[in-house]
C-alpha cells in the first residue's frame, strides 16, 4: 500500500464518517461517528507514517464540520427533551 493510499483512505474514511453523523438518528450514534473521525485525525497526526499535509488539513477540516454538526445535533436535541436529561 503506497502513501497515496493511506491519505485517501482516511480522508475517504472520515468524509463517510461525517455523511453518517449528519444522518445520526439518535445520541449513539451521533457521538460513535464523532469519535470515529476524531480517531481518523488522530491517526494523521501520527509521525512517520507517510501521511500528507493535504491530508492533514483535509482531516483538520472535516473534524471541524464534525465538531460543528456534533454540538448542533447535541443542542437540538437536548432542547427537545421536556426535562433535559437524555443526553
């Protein structure tokens, strides 16, 4: 596997992560796929292991988006709650 590959996989990786947390149906999930594209961003960081700037800042980027649509996604709903205390 080239370094190619591995920077467009995880970039790849974390652009479905984030289509899955804007569908997230429920708090589970959203937060499963918050972490899941934490850990993509996690991994580029790791030195020594082929990984581009491209991809480092494309990661940056959509675990951005995530954080932006996570916190949304959490006011939303805890609002709905009547007494607030799903999440």
């Amino acid at each position: 596997m080239s370094e190619t590959d591995i920077n467009k996989i995880l970039v790849n990786g974390a652009t479905i992560s984030l289509e899955k947390l804007r569908r997230a149906s429920n708090f589970e999930s959203l937060l499963f796929h918050y972490a899941e594209i934490s850990v993509y961003l996690e991994v580029s960081l790791s030195e020594g292991a082929g990984i581009s700037d491209w991809s480092r800042q494309a990661l940056a980027k959509l675990f951005a988006d995530a954080a932006s649509v996570f916190m949304d996604r959490k006011r939303h709903w805890h609002r709905d709650e009547p007494d607030g205390t799903d999440i």
